[in-house]
C-alpha cells in the first residue's frame, strides 16, 4: 500500500472520529490528498491546512471550519449545504456545481475562486474577498453577501433575486443577464459594472456609487435610486 493510501487511512480515521465525538480537529494536514467521495458531514476543523485538496462529491453538510487553507481544492459537485466557514483562505478554489444552499463562508479569501453553476441560495458571504471569483450561471438568490469585495467578479447569468449587496465592492464585475429582481445594491460600488440585459425589476440602488456602468438593454422597472439618476440610467438603456 503505498504512502498515500496510509495518509488518507489515517486521515479519515481523525476526521471520522471528529464527527463522531462532536471534536474540533486542530492544525490537521491533509494537504494534496484524494478525499472524493467521502462523507465529511458535520466534521469541525481550526487551522486545517488543505491545499489542493480533492473532495469532489463529498458530503460536507454543515461542517464547520475557521481558520483553514483551501488554496486550489477541488469541491466540485460537493454538498456544502448549511456549511459553517469563517477566516479561511480558498484562492482558487473549484466549487462548480456544488450544492450550498444555506452555507456561510464568511470574513474569507476567495480570490479568483470558481462558483459557477452552484447553488449558493440563502447562503452568506458577509464581509468575504471574492476578487475575479466566477459565480456564472449561479443561483445566488437570497445571499447576503454584505460588504463582499467582488472587484472583477462575474456573475453573468446568475441568479441573485432577493440578494443582500449592501456597502459590496461590485467594481468592474460582470452582471450581464442576471435576475436581480428586487436585489438590494443600496450604498455598493458598481463603478464600472457591466449590467447588459440585466433584470433588476424593484431593486435598490439607492446610494449606490454608478459611474462608467454598462446598463444596454438592463430592466429597471420599479428600481429605487437616488434623485434624478433613475432618468439618467434610463438614457443609456
């Protein structure tokens, strides 16, 4: 049996033994490791350093982690749903196609991470780098990602209805053909956003920062803004 099949015996034996007694894994390695397919439900780990790690469809739901390196893992097609995470690093990270409905991955980096065609519905990502994240094709509906920093990020055909993007750095992102229908932008930066045929139907821009945005062909029925910019916005439609 060779050293990585031990590493990965060993590994699930610690993270079986956490779901089980209900223990918080500490400083854990389980770097480079293939861990598809596992069930990791309910696993709690600090300081866990997992970088490029494999999990694709692996059950995570609502594990919890604080404090962990995920640079370049591999969740694809993964269960997150109800998943816990704050402080923790997942720079380029694969999450396309996972379920997360309701996860929180709060106060975390996720630069140039990849979420395409997740379910990230009522899920939070309060306070997170998501810099050049990629959420295509996503439904983000009900999200609170309050005061995200999303600088480049693209969320084009996503669906972000309902979503909480209150004080979010949206500078230079990508909302091209998302259904924000009744989003709250209120006091975020779009400086430079590309909204073409977008439907923000009853959202809220209300204080927003919306210098250089690209609005051809975007539906702002019922939208709030600040005076005298709705009919401004309505000449670049």
């Amino acid at each position: 049996m060779n050293e990585k099949s031990n590493d990965r015996i060993r590994v699930m034996e610690i993270l079986n033994r956490s779901q089980y007694n209900d223990e918080v894994i500490d400083q854990l390695d389980i770097s480079d490791l293939d861990l598809a397919f596992s069930d990791l439900s309910e696993v709690m780990g600090d300081r866990i350093m997992a970088k490029r790690v494999m999990l694709r469809a692996s059950s995570l739901m609502r594990a919890s982690f604080h404090d962990c390196d995920f640079e370049l893992a591999d969740f694809r097609s993964c269960n997150l749903e109800e998943i816990h995470i704050a402080d923790c690093r997942f720079g380029e990270a694969d999450f396309s196609k996972a379920n997360m409905k309701y996860a929180k991955i709060n106060i975390s980096s996720c630069f140039e991470t990849c979420f395409d065609e997740v379910d990230f519905s009522y899920g939070e990502l309060v306070g997170t780098i998501l810099n050049h994240a990629t959420f295509r094709r996503a439904n983000l509906s009900g999200i609170d990602a309050t005061q995200a920093n999303c600088f480049g990020a693209d969320f084009s055909s996503a669906t972000l209805t309902d979503g909480k993007f209150e004080k979010t750095d949206l500078e230079n992102a990508n909302l091209s053909e998302v259904d924000a229908r009744n989003a709250d932008f209120t006091n975020a930066d779009l400086t430079g956003a590309t909204l073409l045929n977008g439907n923000f139907t009853g959202a809220d821009f209300t204080g927003a920062k919306l210098d250089n945005v690209v609005w051809k062909g975007a539906n702002v029925e019922g939208a709030k803004f600040d005076e005298n910019v709705k009919e401004q916005v309505l000449k670049m439609i």
